[in-house]
C-alpha cells in the first residue's frame, strides 16, 4: 500500500509521503520552528506539529515572516555608532507649517532619523505644542543637532543639555563659520569633534566639502562625514561632485550629503556618488506639496542607491549602436 497522499498545499496540489506536518516542513526544506501552519482550516500549535498526522486531501498554508516592502532590499542597510538603519534619508524637523504636516512629511519619507534643534523651552506658553506630540522618539531616531552654534563650545554645551534631556549620545555637530554663507568653522569643528568624542559623545559632523578635513575630522572621532553639497537651504544641488567622491573613496565612517539639495534628482547624485545617505530639510518643507516632495525623495534615495551599486556603464566619446548592424537590409 502507498504511503503518497495528495494535499493541498498553499494553493497548489501536491503528492507527499510525509505523516506528520513536521515531517512535510522538513520536507519541504523549512524548519518547523519558523514556520506557522494551518491545516484544514484551523491553527496547527508549532509544538504539536510533529503530532498532527496529514491525511490524503487535507488542506495546508504555511506562512512565515518577512520584512515589509521589498524583501530584496532588506539586506542593505547602513551602521553608524552601533545604530543600524534602513533608509538612507535623514530628514530635519524646520521651515513646517507646523508639526502636524512636518510628521507627516516624515511618514512619506520613510526616514528613519530625524534632526532636532535644541531650544529653550517657552516658560511663558508651556502648554504650547512640543514635536515629541507628533514624532515619537521611541519610534523615530532623534538626531540633536547644534544648528545656529559659531563656536565650539557653543556647540558642546548644547550638546550636553541634549544629551541630559534624552541621553542621547548620537549627535549632529555644526559649528558654523558666518551667517551669510553657513559654511562651517572647521577648526572649531574639529575642537568640538575632539572635545565631544572624549565625553563619549558620537558626533556626526558637516563639514566642508573637503578629503583632507574630512579625514582629520574620522581621526578626531566623528562617526560619520557629511559634507555640505552647497550651501545650507540654497537649493544648488552638489556643486562639486569630485570632492564628494574623494570624501567617499577616503572615508572608512558613513558619508551622508548634508545641505544643498534642492530636489530629488540632486539627492540621486549624491547616492550614485557612493554616499551613505543624504540629509535634507528645506528641500521637502520649502515645497509647494511638501508631502510628495517627501515621497518623491524617498524614491530618489532608493533609485541612486541601486544605480550605484548596479554599477553605470562607461561613457564614451562616441555612439554605440543598441541594435546590431549587421544583417541591414
């Protein structure tokens, strides 16, 4: 007598031999203990899988977890300090209307971090709105920064105060050097870099578009370089493509474009370039439908990334046929 029995097995008819489900699991190449199983209709306990005999015409699905979204993607990742992330778009918290559109420009983005400001805290109003009433740090990565800070210990005791209302110890540093410009300081930066990786700090630090600076900055104990691609909120775009990439080829910490992107085509660039990531603000609250600006630099990040690591194709100096020539009529 036959011990093959017919199923149904996720949709699908199939002959097995198997007795029990824990035995067509493994037949089946799967571990029983990762697994879920419904079998005629009801749940199957993972621990009474071994226990559930399989009858000719039974019905099965097994189900098992996978992330969401596109699980093709799920492997590339990015680490920073011991944090790991998956989307590559840092966005800021300013220019708003206010919180409610900034929470929601930040869901249409997917980002996982975001940069805060640190203030003080309005004495005379404090039932006023607050942002952690709309995005949740223990959802969202909050990235302190030191926005509006010309010196360096303008910057570190900010980032102490921080530090002490949220622990947290993962900060963006940026002494800034002028108004006009808000091109960084780089020797207070590289003071308050020092300064704030022996307090146990983490800083990731803008800087000027510049490999040399960049890599006294790694040495001094930033955990990731961000380069400015043009000016703070000026929309340019990356105005040097060559220093971003040396940036990149040199640096063994992230490298993220910070400041300058203006659109979403800007942020491609900086990925294709080999960057880890791009932080933004303006760019998505300064737009008109700041929302689908959010979404379209959300897949902007996503298309440079995959074009980077699928590798362009040489440029020549003159044309190459798609089709062959051989063969005209």
């Amino acid at each position: 007598m036959s011990d093959q029995k017919t199923i149904q097995l996720n949709g699908e008819s199939r002959t097995t031999t198997a007795t029990d489900i824990a035995a067509l699991v493994r037949e089946l190449g799967l571990v029983p203990e990762k697994v879920a199983v419904e079998h005629n209709g009801e749940i199957a306990p993972r621990s009474q899988l071994a226990d559930t005999r399989l009858a000719d015409g039974d019905t099965l699905e097994i189900v098992h977890f996978v992330g969401g979204g596109d699980h093709a993607t799920d492997d590339d990742t990015w680490s920073v300090a011991g944090h790991t992330f998956r989307s590559r778009l840092i966005v800021g918290t300013g220019k708003y209307k206010d919180f409610a559109q900034n929470a929601a420009a930040l869901e249409a983005s997917g980002a996982e971090i975001v940069t805060v400001a640190v203030r003080r805290v309005n004495v005379s109003d404090p039932d006023q709105p607050m942002l952690t009433d709309f995005i949740d740090p223990k959802k969202v990565t909050y990235l302190p920064n030191t926005a509006g800070c010309f010196t360096a210990e303008e910057a570190v005791r900010t980032l102490r105060l921080a530090r002490e209302a949220g622990g947290w110890n993962l900060v963006k540093l940026e002494v800034l050097g002028e108004a006009k410009t808000l091109y960084p300081d780089m020797r207070e930066t590289l003071r308050a870099t020092e300064t704030l990786a022996n307090e146990g700090f983490h800083p990731m630090v803008y800087c000027a578009d510049d490999p040399i600076a960049a890599k006294q900055l790694e040495d001094a104990g930033a955990v990731a370089i961000m380069p400015l691609g043009a000016p703070i909120g000026s929309g340019l775009g990356i105005q040097n493509r060559v220093t971003i990439r040396l940036i990149v080829e040199g640096a063994s910490v992230p490298v993220l474009v910070d400041a300058g992107v203006g659109t979403a085509s800007d942020a491609a660039v900086g990925m294709e370039l080999g960057c880890d990531g791009i932080l933004m603000n303006t760019a998505i609250a300064e737009a008109k439908d700041p929302i689908r600006m959010a979404r379209a630099m959300k897949l902007a990040v996503q298309a440079g990334r995959d074009a980077y690591l699928s590798g362009r194709m040489a440029t020549r100096k003159y044309a190459d046929p798609s089709s062959p020539l051989a063969g005209l009529i």
